[in-house]
C-alpha cells in the first residue's frame, strides 16, 4: 500500500471517538480530492445513514446488482444497494478509481476486499461504518444498543467478561454488553475467521466508559500488543468498536 499517499484528512466531529479514530461523514467529507491514508497508527472511520443514501445502481457491478435483484423484500434491497454505493463511493476516494471500476473481492469469511487497502465495513439498521487503515489488519463492528432478554446465556459463551459482566451496575450493563460484543466482532473480523471462532479463545475489556482494550489471546493471533481497540459512538443509539493490527 505504500502507493496510496498518507496524510489526516480534515475530520468531523459528529461521533465521539477514542483517540487516533478520525471520524467522517458520508458524504459530506467527501471531496473531488483524492483522500489521504490516516497515518500510522491511526484509523479514519467514516459514517452514514443508509435511508439517505440514493439507490443509485450505476456504481455497482453486475454481480452486486444481480444479489440486490434477489432480495425479497425492498428495504433489505434498498438498504445493501446503498451500503455498496458507500462502500464503492469512500474506496473511490482513497484509491483513485472509478467507483464501478473497483475490483471488489470476498474473503473467506464474507468480507469485501479490494486490493492495496486496509478497510472493513459493518451496519446497523441505517447505520453504517467503514474503517480505513494505513496497512495491517482490521475490524469494525456497530450495533444499535438495545434491550437484550438473554444477555447472560450470549455471554455463556464467553465466561471471562461474562463474570465481569455481572458486575457491571444495572443501568450501564446494556452498554457493557454492547461494548464487549462489538469488540469481539471487530476482532474476529480483523483475523477473518467471523463468529466461527471461539468467543472464549481471547478476552477483550467490557466496560463501556474506559478505553477498548485486548486483554489476553491465543497464540495463534499474535502478541496481544500488536491489536489496538478503540470505541466509538453514533449519536444515541449506536456503539461500535475497532480493532486494528499495527505495524511492526
């Protein structure tokens, strides 16, 4: 990726972020410049309303439009058509390329790729985020925070933070278990295995007011030093981490 120049890109201040996440809305960050890689270390993160993202297929390839025509119902169609427009429109902006002209990939757990850049994409309802890294690898996942009725039997299947879960106070235990989930997702598809992978093969931090942070991980994803995990919110309702892979 050492082709692709890097420099911050002015940000704005829409979501609150950990440090080193710079946070951009879609689309008006978006410039007729070609956007810069964030710097080592950092991560841009950009943000959109899928609802308000016009539908408009003539960024797509063949093979997108011909998954859209297979949705059964409109605003699921809607909704992805605009998530690869995002996609297609953000890459664009780094890479240089026509947005229809991306060589969009799939990675073997479903992620898109495009080669020489670092990106991972995740939505919510209407919500959605793109995480754009300087090189390595990485993850991102937002949820919308809502009322989960089973919390503790999800988090059965990852005892470490489950029992520290528990002792989270009730008001802030939803937040806790969002910020714990959203960690793990971000991490697994950092390391492209998705939640195939065992939920208790590492250990990341729960509480929703301090710091992201990997705890401890099987050998098999490297030192625990290499990952860096930052939070961020999306007005009200929206929490989401990432987890990024540093450069040695």
């Amino acid at each position: 990726m050492n082709n692709l120049p890097r420099q911050p890109v002015a940000p704005e201040t829409l979501v609150v972020v950990d440090s080193g996440v710079i946070a951009h809305r879609f689309p008006t960050s978006l410039r007729h410049e070609r956007c810069m890689l964030p710097e080592a270390g950092n991560v841009h993160l950009w943000h959109a309303s899928l609802d308000e993202i016009d539908p408009d297929s003539t960024n797509l390839s063949m093979e997108e439009c011909a998954r859209a025509a297979r949705f059964r119902f409109d605003r699921h169609k809607r909704r992805y058509v605009a998530s690869r427009i995002f996609l297609r429109l953000v890459l664009s902006a780094y890479s240089g390329l026509p947005a229809v002209s991306l060589p969009l990939g799939v990675a073997r757990d479903g992620k898109p790729t495009c080669d020489g850049l670092a990106f991972n994409l995740s939505h919510s309802d209407d919500c959605a985020v793109i995480a754009i890294a300087p090189d390595g690898r990485v993850g991102v996942d937002v949820e919308a925070v809502r009322p989960i009725a089973e919390i503790e039997g999800i988090a059965a299947s990852f005892p470490a933070e489950g029992a520290k879960l528990t002792t989270i106070p009730a008001a802030r235990r939803l937040d806790a278990f969002f910020a714990c989930w959203t960690a793990k997702e971000a991490f697994l598809k950092a390391v492209g295995t998705g939640l195939l992978e065992d939920l208790s093969s590492f250990e990341v931090s729960v509480d929703p007011d301090a710091p992201a942070q990997l705890m401890s991980a099987a050998s098999r994803y490297g030192p625990v030093g290499i990952w860096r995990m930052r939070r961020f919110r999306i007005g009200a309702r929206h929490l989401g981490t990432i987890a990024q892979e540093l450069s040695s």
